[in-house]
C-alpha cells in the first residue's frame, strides 16, 4: 500500500482537533503525528516551527468561530444576538474560545487600539443607527459589552460543572441595560 502524503492541511486539521479539545498547549508535534499516523517529519516539512504552526490554528481557529458566530446572529438584533453567541461559543467550545480571546495582540496599548483591531468595521454604525446614538456613544456602547461579554465568556470557559447559561445572559442582559442607559446618557449631555 503506498505511503499518504501528509499536507500541510492535514496538519492544520488534526492540530486545530487537538487544540479543539484540550487547548493550544495540546497542539505537539508528537501528538499531530499519532493523529496522523505518522513520523514527526512530515509535519515538519510542512512548517518551519511551531510557531508557524500556533498561527495557522489560531487562523482555522478565527475562521472557526467566525462561522459559528454568523450562524447565530439574529437579523432584527444582532447587537445583542453577537453578544449571546459569544457566550455560547465559551459554552460549547471553551477550549476555542480560550484560544481566540487569550491570543497575543501585538500593537495594542489602549482600549481604543483593541477595539479597533476586534471591532468589525461599520458595526458602531449599525449600532448607532439602530439605537439613535452617536458614533462616539455607539463605539464606548460596544467596547463596554465587548470587554463585558469576553469577561463572562471566560468565566462561562473555565467554570464546572458551569454556570447556566440563562443566568449568563440574564447577566448580560443587565449589563447591556445599563450600558446603554449610561450611553444613552452621554449622547444626550453631548448633543
């Protein structure tokens, strides 16, 4: 029986499995290769180190995650639905969720650095448009239950047996509330 050619998506696939369930610190070449059937050499053919490695499932791991969030966004609130759907992703994929949010950010010293680099663009516009804010008010609407949501989302990934996740959201909930009350507040002292 002829040998299998080992690709470089090969490696990725059976990596991004092992980081899926045990975290990044899971993603050894010994344990890729037994994945695969195969000796550590192929693996190292296909990347120049394990930091080339790390990145490539950090990349399946973004696109991962983008495709579960859009799958349960809710058209008529996607504010909120994008909100909830974190916190499902830290329910249902810890391991993936720890990866994307613990990931290191380089060029980030502000707040307003990270919610440029995280933030979609033309989402404070959605937001503004649908809640009557301004741009300004939007923007810090959504860097609060960014930095809130990832918060609970955290604590919903490493806690056991875990919180219910109806009691996350009303905890979500609540905070929105009052963020936007806080938002709401602003953008009319600033109109």
């Amino acid at each position: 029986m002829p040998k299998q050619r080992i690709t470089r998506e090969m490696v990725v696939d059976a990596a991004f499995a092992l980081a899926r369930e045990g975290g990044m610190e899971r993603v050894l070449v010994k344990d890729i290769a037994a994945r695969l059937s195969c000796s550590v050499q192929p693996i190292y053919s296909c990347f120049r180190n394990m930091e080339e490695l790390r990145r490539a499932v950090e990349g399946r791991t973004a696109q991962f995650l983008a495709d579960y969030l859009s799958a349960r966004l809710a058209p008529g609130d996607l504010f909120r639905s994008t909100g909830r759907a974190y916190v499902q992703l830290a329910r249902d994929e810890p391991e993936l969720f720890k990866i994307f949010i613990l990931r290191r950010r380089e060029g980030v010293s502000s707040l307003d650095g990270l919610y440029r680099a995280e933030a979609s663009p033309g989402v404070a516009d959605t937001i503004a448009e649908s809640l009557g804010l301004d741009q300004a008010a939007a923007r810090r609407l959504h860097l609060d239950m960014l930095i809130y949501t990832v918060g609970l989302g955290t604590i919903f990934s490493v806690s056991t047996p875990g919180i219910p996740a109806e009691e996350l959201y009303a905890q979500q909930e609540r905070a929105y509330q009052a963020f936007l009350n806080h938002a709401r507040e602003e953008n009319n002292h600033e109109s």
